[in-house]
C-alpha cells in the first residue's frame, strides 16, 4: 500500500517513475489542448463508451451501491504536498461508463495520471477484484478548504457528458452548468450530449487562490477546447475560455447517417430542477410548499433591460426563445432564501447557489432559450437555459467565446437588480369570468424610496391571444413591497401561450426590472 501512496506522490511531482507514466515536456495553454481538438474534428467521432465489467453496470451496481464506492480521502492529489486544493476521483460504474484521460500539468511538463485501485475503499461490495487495472476515473472532484480553514470541503465535481457543478461559500449542490448543449429542447431532432473525455489539472503552488485546468470536449457534431480558472469564495466563480470547432457533414455521416446539421448550438447552457412553486398549481401531495432549485431565470439584454422570468412544471415541453442581441449576462437562480417558504430540512433548497452567466466581450446576435420540461419527481433536473448564436461556425474553423460563471448565495444578485420582483402568485380573478389574476411583489432601495401617495404605474401588456383587463399597485404594507395585482382574460377559444410582461415606472423612468411570464391555458 505504502508503494503506491509513493507513486501517487511522485505523480504529483511529475515523476516520470510514477505509475509507469512518462512525463510530456510542454507548455499547456489552450492553444496546446485546441489543436488536439482540431485534430480530433478532422476524423470521425470516436465514442469513449466502454463495457465495463458486469459488477459496474447499472442492473447490478445501482445509485446506492455506486456511493458506497469511496475514495480514500489521504490518497487525493496533492494532499501530501499540502497545496491549497486537492482532486479526488469518481470510480466508473452505474451510469458512468465512459472513462475519462486525466493529466496533471506544470509550467513546464505534462503526466498522465493513471487509475490505481487502491486509491478506492469498497467497502462491503466484493467487486474489486473483478476490476481490470485500466479501468480508468469517470470524473473527479476538487477540495478546497472554503468554509473553514480546518476542514477540506467540496468544492465542485466534474461527471458525466460535460456536467459540472460548483459552490459557493455555505451552499449545498443544486443547479448544474454544462460545457455545450446541441439541439437542446428541439423537437424534430434528439438532442446531442458532448462529453468532456481529456482533462489537464494545474498543480497549483502553496500561495494560489485559483485552479486552473483544462479540457477536451467531443460529440458526434463538434469538438473543443476549454479552459477553466476555478476561484472559491463567498462567490465561488469560473472564467471560462472556449474554442470550438465543428466537423465537416462527412465526418458526422460516418458516425451517424441520420444526424441532422446542428440547429441550436447552447453557450453556457444551465440546468436546474423546478417541481413546484408559489406561483404553481399544486399537482403533487407534499408536505412543502415549494421544491425547487432555481426559481427563476434572469437576463440582462444588450439593451440595458433586465427582465425576470418565473419558472414552471409544464404539463408539456415548454420552449421559449428570446431574441437577445449583444447579451450581457443570464442566469438560473435561487430568489426565495426563507427555509420557511420549503420547510425542507434534509435537501435545504434555500442554501442552494444561483448560478449566474457573465459574458465576456460582444457575443453578436442570438437568442437565449429556456427550456422548461415536464416532471412529477424532484430528483430529475427539468429546465435547461442556454445562448444561441445567430452566425453558425463553418466547419473546422474556430469558434471562440468565454464568460463566467458566478455560484453565488443569499441575495447577491441584488448587485444586477437591486429593484426586482420578489414573488409571483397565480389564481382565478373572482370579477371576471375566465381571467386569471397574477398577483406580482416587487421590492428595492427605488422602490422604497416612492411615497404611498404618489405610487408608480404598472405598464403591462399580453400577447395577441389575451387582453388585459385590470391592473393596479398598491402599497403592501405587510411586506414593504409594491404588489401588482394584474387580471389577463384569455380570448374565448384560444389554445395558444400567452406572454406577459409588467414593469413598474414613475413617470417616464422604469424603476424595476421587467417581470415577464408565459401562461397555458389548461
């Protein structure tokens, strides 16, 4: 056992003595991992699914078997050199069957980091000697010492397709990020999941306050290249540098003869759960009275605007798609921080992040789509939201963009809408027959600052399919928000969504950010 600790130590000196690795003399930037991804988009995609033993598929290793699968937390990379962050590694097995190549890299000299079983407690599952030695890792986890100084804490793990997940100072695992979505929510065609299969990890030195890796992403359609620099803190943040390349229509052929040119290439695609909220009808029997990752999905145009979109369990696929030129940012978020509003105390979806896009320079035309899928269980994530760009890349040629992620915690989004919409409720209007009454809070430093006296007017419209009948504001006293209380009546006959927007102005001056919704009727 002592043997290979002492490998895994001189693995992370890039030892070429370590696990019979030889070590790469280079300079790994992204320019070094995107030509690996050019060369791979000039062939064919080569899938990295393997069959893995009989003890590690899904019929015999189930979700709870899976995690009884430990890493040995003194075996982690870099825990003996006692750096500022520390990996451990995912074993293959239940849905996790395409292994992913992990190197470890310096200025100087990159070294594959190879799969050692000892490094595994399997507790009372008699499989381990049914593994072969190149099994190989299926994702891997980073510590990190962000809540307190005496105890290494998860900070972000990366497994499966091209998920990863971050967090934040005090915050428990909700929403996922992904590093592409193709053809997510599109009808006529499946959706393609890329997959990250090759990773550099950064040996950090003992004064660094950031990680920085990088990774090659593969799919029938397209591969690429990423690089990551992962920042934890209060707001634990990931600046993000991409560049794609997409394959010729020959080269998809190969693969699959059947696959359609890509229609909707998702940038900084997010994906987060909503089972039920307040502004949902109760479909389920539960003692909560919210179940929910994000509650809403905010954006803030090329135009200055910002808008705030509430989220829903659809009886069917929902698609919506905002024209969004020159976007600056988007994000899936946790707006109800209240234990009180869940009354959950085992998943605690209160202390789940926000997680928000900034982007990083002009990203041109395009639309942002959101996605909102229909579920009856809140362990399946049912909303995804992404950036698509109105000029698709040529084949092989590079399609570069970056942003960064924000996982973030409490109210920090006040800083982008400080007078925003707090709560969104939904029932039947009792004075018009066939209306439906959406009764929105909004709260902020302008907004507090408006007198009863003088109270700011709702400008609201509705889609062709609807009118609006009634609205007024009023001061809620009780919450020490401004209530609109606005009545929308469906044309009779009508089967089609319709889209609401509301803001508040005083004067000629908006003083929140613009509530929208999309409504069906039953």
């Amino acid at each position: 056992m002592w043997q290979t600790f002492r490998r895994w130590i001189l693995i992370g000196s890039l030892s070429v003595a370590s696990v019979g690795a030889a070590s790469e003399s280079a300079e790994v930037n992204l320019d070094y991992v995107a030509q690996r991804a050019l060369d791979r988009a000039r062939a064919p995609f080569h899938s990295p699914h393997v069959e893995l033993p009989a003890v590690l598929r899904p019929e015999n290793l189930d979700y709870n078997k899976y995690r009884q699968i430990e890493f040995r937390h003194d075996r982690a990379l870099w825990a003996a050199a006692g750096l500022p962050f520390r990996v451990e590694f995912f074993h293959p097995g239940y849905i996790y069957h395409e292994p992913v190549h992990v190197n470890e890299f310096t200025p100087t000299h990159t070294q594959p980091i190879r799969f050692v079983q000892d490094f595994f407690n399997y507790h009372k599952l008699n499989i381990a000697k049914q593994i072969p030695a190149d099994t190989g890792y299926a994702g891997f986890r980073v510590l990190n010492q962000l809540n307190t100084p005496d105890r290494w804490d998860e900070l972000g793990s990366f497994l499966g397709a091209s998920y990863f997940r971050l967090l934040g100072k005090n915050l428990r695992y909700g929403e996922s990020a992904r590093g592409l979505a193709l053809d997510s929510g599109e009808g006529d065609r499946p959706e393609e999941f890329p997959i990250f299969t090759d990773w550099w990890l950064g040996k950090p030195s003992s004064g660094d306050n950031e990680l920085h890796l990088f990774a090659i992403l593969d799919s029938v359609s397209c591969a690429g290249a990423y690089e990551f620099f992962i920042r934890p803190g209060e707001t634990t943040t990931a600046s993000i540098k991409t560049v794609l390349y997409f394959r010729e229509p020959a080269k998809v052929a190969a693969v699959n003869k059947d696959r359609k040119p890509v229609k909707t290439i998702g940038l900084a695609p997010l994906t987060s759960m909503f089972w039920f909220g307040k502004d949902t009808e109760r479909k389920f029997d539960d003692y909560r009275t919210e179940v929910h990752d994000s509650d809403g999905l905010l954006v803030h145009m090329g135009n200055g605007e910002i808008f705030w979109r509430p989220l829903d369990n659809p009886p069917a696929t929902r698609h919506q798609v905002f024209s969004a030129p020159h976007i600056r940012g988007f994000g899936l978020l946790q707006r109800e921080r209240n234990f009180a509003a869940y009354q959950d105390m085992f998943n605690l979806y209160h202390q789940v992040p926000s997680v928000w896009v900034e982007t990083d320079g002009d990203w041109g035309e395009g639309d942002l789509h959101l996605v909102e899928l229909s579920t009856s269980y809140e362990g399946l994530d049912n909303i995804v939201a992404f950036w698509d760009p109105k000029n698709k890349p040529a084949p092989l040629q590079p399609f570069r963009f970056g942003y960064t992620l924000h996982w973030e915690g409490g109210d920090a989004d006040l800083k982008r809408s400080e007078n925003r919409v707090v709560s969104t409720r939904i029932g039947p209007d009792a004075q018009f027959v066939g209306a439906r009454q959406f009764v929105i809070d909004f709260d902020g430093p302008k907004l507090d600052a408006i007198s009863g006296d003088k109270p700011p007017v709702a400008i609201a419209n509705c889609s062709a399919g609807a009118a609006i009948v009634d609205n007024f504001v009023t001061r809620n006293t009780f919450l020490g928000t401004w209530r609109v209380i606005l009545k929308m009546q469906p044309k009779a006959g009508s089967h089609e969504a319709i889209d609401l927007r509301c803001t508040l102005q005083q004067g000629t001056n908006a003083v929140s950010e613009t509530w929208t919704y999309q409504w069906s009727p039953p």
